[in-house]
C-alpha cells in the first residue's frame, strides 16, 4: 500500500473556514497524485473539535457537501490528537475493497465559535477523573514533566533546547505556523510559566489546518512511498489509571507492533516525526518508541542527534510545537513531512538520503498512540 | 462474516453516565456470544454527541479505561444520526485483520452537561447553510414532509398512523424508550405542532443507551447472523444542495449497492429497521429501499402490511418514534432487534419465521445512508 498524492494547507491563524481548510488540501493532494477524483472509492474525515468549536458534526457529509454527486463512503474518526492516524489505519483496512482512497484531517482552533479551546481541549481528557478536577492538558504534561525531571535528573534546559530546535527547523518550512517567528533562547527562557514546570514554550499552539493523503493499492509512480506498517493502540484515558507517568504503554506496544509488521528496527529509522504537543512529549517519544534507553533522551537531544545532519533528525517541519498542531490534520501533517523527506523533496530542510522515516502520533495524554513506518522509493 | 453476540441497555432517560451505558452494552454483548473478552482485537465506538453534550470526546480511550490492560486499537466513529452503522462497516473491514471485533454505541442525552440538545443536533447540519439560518431538524423534515404530503396528496392521519404502530409495537418491547406509555391516536392527534405539519407525536425522543454487537470472521454457534452487506454512502449535508425533498439519493444508492452485493432483492426482504426520527421519514425510506414504488409508502401503511402480521413488518422494536433514539447507539439498536427477530427470540413481538432483514440507518437529513442486509442461520 502506498502514498501516492500529498497535500497540506498552511498551518496558522487562518481565515478560512474548517470546510475550506479540508478543500484545500484534499485539492493538494489529489493534484499532487497521479490519480483521479473519479477514482477515489472512499474517503476518511479526521476531526477533533468541530462539535465543540465549530458548532459542525457529520463532517463526513459536509466533505460530500464539497464533491457534488460523488456519493462515495465517507467516514469521520475522532481520536483526540492521534485522530488522522487512526482514520490513515481505517483507510488502509478499507484500500482492501478500493483502489485508491482519501485521508483527509482538518481542524479550526482560531475563532471558536462554541466553546472556548481550553474547555474544548479538555474533552479529550476523562470527565470524571481530571476535567472536573481541573487537569487541563498542560496540567497532566507537567506532571509528567515533574516526575521525569526528578526521576532523570535533569533540568529545564533540556526541554528549553527542544522547543529551539524545533523553531528553528519551522524557519525552514514555508508551511509552519511559526515559520517568520525568529525565536532565540532568551525568548524560550524568559517565557511565561502555563503550568510549572511547563512555559509557553514548551506548549504547542492552537492552530487551523488541514492535511490531506491519497493512498492507493498499487504505486502510481516514482515518487509514491510505501506504507511499511501503520498501527495503533489505546489505553486508560486518565493518569491515574495508569503504572507510570514517565512512559507511555500505548506507544510501546504500538511501537513493537509497527516494528514487527515492517520488519525494521530502530537502527534503521533515519527520520522521525514524534508528536511533541509539549516539549517533555518529545523526550518520552524517543525513548518509548525505542530510539533510545529509558532516560536516554536527553543525551540524543544534548548530543545534536536529532539536528537535522544529525543521525536521527526529528520533526524537521518544526513539529506539533512550531509547525503547528491544527489537531485533526497534524497526525497527516506528520506523514506529509515524512514522504517530503522520502522523495527528496524538502529543499533546504532535506535531510540527506533517508530511506526511511517513523511517525509517532499520540491522542490525549497516551490514551492513544499511533505508530506508521514508511519507505521511500528511492532506496 | 457473522453477529456472533448482541447486547444493548434499556433506552429512556436514564441514570448512567455515557461510558456506564457503553460497558453495559458491551458487557452484554460478549455475555451474549460465545466469544472471549481477550479474544476480541479490535473495538469500534460510535457516538455523536459527547463532546457538545457530555464534555467527552476520545471515548475510544475511554472506552479503554473500561478494560484495564487490554490495549486493543479502539476507534471512535461519528457520522451523526449514522454513525454506529458506518462503525459496523469499519469493524467488517478490520475483521479482515482480526477473528472477533466488537461495535458498542453509545449516547447520553438527557442531563446533557454543556450545551442544550437542539443546539448539539443541529450540529449534524450543515453551520452555514442551515443552521445559522434556523434550519433545526424539526423544520428540516417539516419541510420534508409538506413537499412530499402534498406532492403525493396524503395527509397527516398517515403520519399519525406510523406514530400509532410504532408506539404499539414498543408495548411488545421491553427495552423501549415508551414500553410503558400507552399511546391512544387521540393523544397523537392532540399532540402540539412541533414544526407544521409535524407535532411532537411525528418526532422521536431524547434517549439514553447503548447497543453494542460482536462480529466474527467464522461462525460461532446456531444462534449466529450472517452479515449479508453492509453498505454505506454520503451526500451534501444541506438540503439547499439537494435536487429532490422527497427522496435521499444516498439511502437509495446504498440500497442499491446493498442488494447487489447480497444477491438479495426487495422481494426477499422478510422486515426491516427503518430509520424513523420523524414519522416522514419512514414512507421515505419504504420507498427509497425500494420496497414500495415513490408515493407508495403511503399505501404500505393504510393497508397494515407493515404490522407484525403484515407481509413488510417494519420497526417491531418500536422503532426510533418509540423504541428511542439514542443516537450514536441507533443503528446498533435496529441490527439488534433484526438478530433477535432472526434468531426467533423476539418473545411477544416474535415475527413469524424471518429469514432476511434489512437495516436502513440515515445521517442528518439524509446526509449518511447506512443498509444492512441480515440473514438468520435457520434458513
């Protein structure tokens, strides 16, 4: 199973509408493919917060709203922030009886019209066990922050090079939220605390944008990337149902499952997108995806190995915290930086020759997690 | 590919929280199979509302949160009023990977904690071109039902009549939203104009409940079902983008698919589950399912067919006027009651010896189309 056509708008405080977003790069990447509209045998929508923010449910038949008299299936899946992996997973199953089929993931964050993001975001945290008692996002990250600060002994630094290099990557990438923001470490340290020992920062931002993927049965061409394995897992949605706040089991079993179906290991991992929604996610990801030991993040970071001429660059688009993370889309977005970097095609951003490329996106605070291993053609 | 084990909670208004519904259902359903909990690889949930109503969204974790350890891929479907169908669809397609899949729906809509009802339904519709213009679903099927009243030269007293066996048929059903109401023509007709023509008694209610199914690749036991089709497709959400009121092309296109790929016909349909949220929509969808000419769901009704005892019994659950309608658990609920019906085990309401059902569930105002083609292990 393939990619063969990719397509993203650009992430930011935009003005169009979530409909329009979700156009936009459907538009992009059928144009990029090889493949005709006409071809496509179905669609998957990922959204998260269109219900609350937008005031739009049953996007599946506003995307139909878009393609008059297509009358194809269309599907919406929601899981939190891992949301356009899981429906890249219900695509693939459904590639089994198409030839060619759709992802698309958009979402409006900007100019809610319903709730506010904050109370909307929350959602995706347990009613009971952590809404209600005020465990926002940024609240359970630095938790987890707290706990593996203290368990590895490092300090804040560490995260505060995270967010750096992630910016700087974004200066590189057209398309990122924060591509004309020139952010130094002053600015990073001098940020103001959101929940201690999180800062601004360290958090990702609230963005609009969509991404979009065609996936097709047979190569289309020489640019297309192949799908080597895509697999997710959930687990309890809440922290306090969970064994450690310093690891997440979702990602590990992924991980393991994503691992065994490609038939790579981490040695052969040559970039990866992980899904940073805040800096201390960064540190996790690596180590649970198994790019490193327990507690051995920090090193990869502090050594410049995930610079890009490093030997394992990550999110060379910026990541979640500055290319943006326009929550339906960013799982698509994460995939669409990956095939850029397969095919050779990221211009100054290009990381040399990868073969190929990890994408590790998360719904909540672990209660999803997606892993997705691609090849380039190239190789 | 076979229902090898139902479950669902009593509908009404109830005293669960929405993931107490779900477990409930669930719990009933494995009960209910031959099937092993640690058997199962993979769950699908259908909900609507959760985020607008309930402050829950990512429920596919939480629905992991309900079984501790299992870290099986949970996804969240929502294609509004549609949505446990096209659930089902993506659980048939990951069967494909897995022996046993399980479907569970589920919706909490009284005691909704964060915006009101008509608000969060009218999210199904489209934002700009319905919604912010008044369009709420009670006046998007008025509209409906005064083109097609008066196109076919019918009046309400058939409206009235579909109120009345759907009423009396949940007398027969003990899980109904309304088994207890014993509901007179004269409170029918006396009931207030909700949208003119339609009064309160042409409108399904706000339900609580869950239904949830397991699905496996290879027959279980006697008392299994065999999935004939399951077809889904979509259209523009608005009624503005429509050629026609008195037909949804979408339903007739996934009937059409749905016959063709079960070798079934019309003739052969022995009941059917149509999807009744207005008293309207059941003669469309008589008509659109094909099992009676355009304009001829009137007649259908007028000469009893569609009773228990007619040739056509339709929504012997009580369908959603009367059985309820929960909404992410719906469709679940109507392939519930076709199994129980199959299997013989309808009790009082027991059709006499059906070999085929069809299960016909719609998104918004037509929007999604979901048909179902079951056939009983006794034929």
């Amino acid at each position: 199973m393939y990619i063969s056509g990719i397509g993203r708008t650009k992430f930011g405080s935009l003005p169009q509408t979530l409909p329009e977003l979700a156009y936009e790069a459907m538009y992009e990447a059928i144009v990029d493919s090889n493949v005709d509209i006409t071809d496509i045998g179905a669609i998957f929508v990922s959204n998260f917060l269109g219900g609350p923010l937008n005031g739009q449910l049953h996007l599946n038949s506003i995307v139909a709203s878009l393609l008059p008299g297509m009358n194809v299936p269309i599907a919406r899946v929601e899981t939190a922030c891992a949301s356009s992996s899981v429906a890249l997973k219900q695509a693939l199953y459904a590639l089994g009886q198409h030839d060619h089929v759709l992802v698309v993931g958009a979402e409006k964050m900007t100019a809610g019209t319903v709730l506010g993001p904050t109370e909307a975001i929350a959602m995706a945290a347990d009613r009971h066990a952590d809404q209600l008692n005020g465990l926002i996002f940024p609240a359970n990250y630095a938790l987890i922050a707290q706990q593996y600060m203290q368990k590895y002994r490092i300090g804040h630094e560490v995260l505060e090079q995270i967010a750096l290099i992630n910016h700087r990557n974004a200066r590189l990438n057209p398309l990122a939220h924060f591509h004309d923001k020139d952010v130094t470490l002053e600015m990073i340290r001098r940020s103001p605390v959101i929940s201690s020992p999180l800062n601004l920062f360290d958090c990702s931002p609230l963005s609009d944008g969509a991404a979009a993927v065609v996936l097709s049965k047979e190569p289309q061409g020489s640019r297309d990337v192949k799908i080597l394995s895509s697999q997710y897992v959930t687990d309890a949605t809440s922290l306090t149902q969970r064994a450690s706040l310093t690891s997440f089991n979702a990602v590990k079993i992924a991980a393991r499952m994503a691992y065994a179906e490609s038939g790579k290991g981490p040695d052969d991992i040559d970039l990866a997108e992980v899904h940073d929604c805040f800096t201390i996610s960064e540190l996790l990801a690596l180590e649970d995806l198994g790019l490193c030991e327990p507690g051995g993040a920090a090193k990869l970071v502090g050594e410049g190995r995930i610079l890009r001429d490093g030997d394992l660059p990550v999110n060379t688009d910026g990541g979640l915290k500055a290319d943006g993370h326009p929550i339906g889309a960013t799982g698509l977005a994460q995939i669409f930086e990956i095939v850029v970097q397969l095919r050779g095609e990221a211009g100054p951003r290009q990381v040399a020759g990868p073969n190929v490329g990890m994408i590790h996106n998360v719904g909540g605070i672990g209660g999803t997690a997606a892993v997705t291993i691609l090849e380039g053609s190239q190789c």
